[in-house]
C-alpha cells in the first residue's frame, strides 16, 4: 500500500527527520513537498529525531537545508535529555563537539571541567575522534568511577551525506560492554513519544502516523506506543525490508506496518 492510500485518516503525523526527511547534508527529493501536502490538508506535523540538540537548534538546521517551516512541533531526545540534566546537583561530564556543549550550557546544563563529576552527558563524536574505538581510553576509567552515562542520541549510526557515521548510542553501547551505566533518551523510548504528543495535543492513538525508517527506533518505538507505521527503507536500512521474527522478537504480538516505502516522495 503506498503513503498516498494510508496517510488520509490521520490527524497527526508522527515523522523521523534523518533517513526521511534528509541525509545531514541534503534534502531527500519529494519529502519538503510531502510536508507540504500535510500541512496544506491541516495535519499536525510532528517531526520527531534523535537529534542531542534543542528543537530551535534542528530547526535552524532544517531551515539551512531548505525546508520551510510547515512543522507544528519538534521532539527531540536533546530536549528531554536537556531536562534531567538540568536537575542534576553537579556539573556534568560531555564527549561531543562543541556546538552541542553549546546547546547544552545555552540550556542551563553545568559542564564540568576536568574530571570532577559523576555524571557525563554523550551528544556523539567530537569533530576530531571519528570511531568508537578513539573514546575507550576516555571512557574505561569512568567505568571504574561508576560515572553515569546520559546518552542524548540512542541511534547507533546515521547516513551523512552518504557515508555512515556514529552515534552516541554506539558510545554507549561501547560504554555499557565496558560495564557503565547509561540512561538512554529519544526513540524507542517512550519519553519522547509522550513529548510529542503533548505538542500535537494529545491525538488517541488511533489518529496518529508514525513515519520512520530506524527499525529499531523510529518504528519499534512507535509501534509499542500503539501508533501506526510507514517504514521508510531508502534510509539507514539500505533497502532492507522488515525481518519476519520482526514483531514476535519484540513483543508486538501480530503488528504489521500500514505500509512500506522508498521514500516521502
């Protein structure tokens, strides 16, 4: 069935930015004019990533990137990672570049300097350490320390631009082989969704779409929330289709996405 078919009967429209909406660098062709369908027919669009930044900070890169502003809300795992650490009662540890310590510190979350904190905020890779293997030597003896990681993007990887990249969450996942703890925010945990929702108003579960293209995130998360899918394979999954053992792997019971496409266009 394609996105045309099934996207009539939702008021609000749940969608993944990278691997859908674009690849870091460009747009994908169709999605913007998907977009704008939506908001010209007056769905709510949710735009819904992993993104360890703040929602004003994503959508001045969706700007930079072309697409107009026909978003009603943005949902981040930045925007609810942001919120715990706020609470913390020291400074916090951070691995990531520095206009992701920026968007933090802009947000009232107290770095540390040095080694003096027992929590560390991971956004991802720094601008010069481009594998996980670089972050072993930083991150063992915080295992040792018993630091808790806060991990702002639980992606494993991303398309920029064509060439695949780490996330935080393989720092984390690095981290966690290692025997450190980690609190993971974004998909598929269920905090985000909540986020989300409260943007669109708090649709049933029945109204909402949810469109992605991270199996393990975009539509594990959405479908153990209740919600409708469109599973994108033009992105992070190459073409991949969904594994049979899929639903019955993950406790979904018989679900089945409503549909599965390319791509927006």
């Amino acid at each position: 069935m394609s996105l045309d078919e099934v996207e009539r009967k939702y008021r609000v429209i749940l969608c993944d930015l990278w691997g859908c909406i674009h690849d870091g660098v460009h747009l994908y062709p169709g999605a913007a004019e998907r977009l704008q369908r939506w908001h010209a027919d007056g769905r709510t669009i949710i735009l819904i990533t992993n993104a360890p930044r703040t929602a004003d900070a994503v959508g001045r890169q969706l700007e930079r990137l072309g697409l107009p502003p026909v978003w009603d809300g943005i949902a981040t795992s930045g925007e609810a990672g942001i919120a715990c650490l706020r609470r913390t009662a020291r400074p916090v540890g951070f691995i990531g570049t520095a206009s992701d310590r920026a968007d933090l510190e802009g947000r009232g979350v107290a770095i540390a300097e040095g080694d003096d904190f027992d929590e560390l905020a991971c956004a991802g890779l720094d601008e010069t350490r481009r594998t996980v293997a670089d972050y072993e030597e930083e991150i063992r003896p915080l295992v040792a320390r018993r630091v808790l990681m806060h991990c702002l993007n639980p992606d494993k990887l991303v398309i920029r631009g064509g060439v695949a990249e780490p996330c935080a969450g393989a720092i984390a996942d690095s981290y966690v082989e290692l025997g450190g703890r980690v609190e993971y925010y974004g998909k598929p945990y269920p905090a985000i969704y909540r986020h989300a929702m409260e943007l669109g108003g708090n649709p049933p579960a029945s109204e909402v779409l949810a469109v992605g293209d991270g199996l393990n995130t975009d539509i594990l998360g959405a479908a153990r929330m209740g919600y409708d899918c469109v599973y994108v394979t033009g992105g992070i999954s190459g073409g991949e289709g969904i594994p049979a053992n899929f639903a019955v792997e993950n406790g979904l019971g018989g679900w089945q996405p409503v549909a599965v496409v390319d791509s927006l266009a």
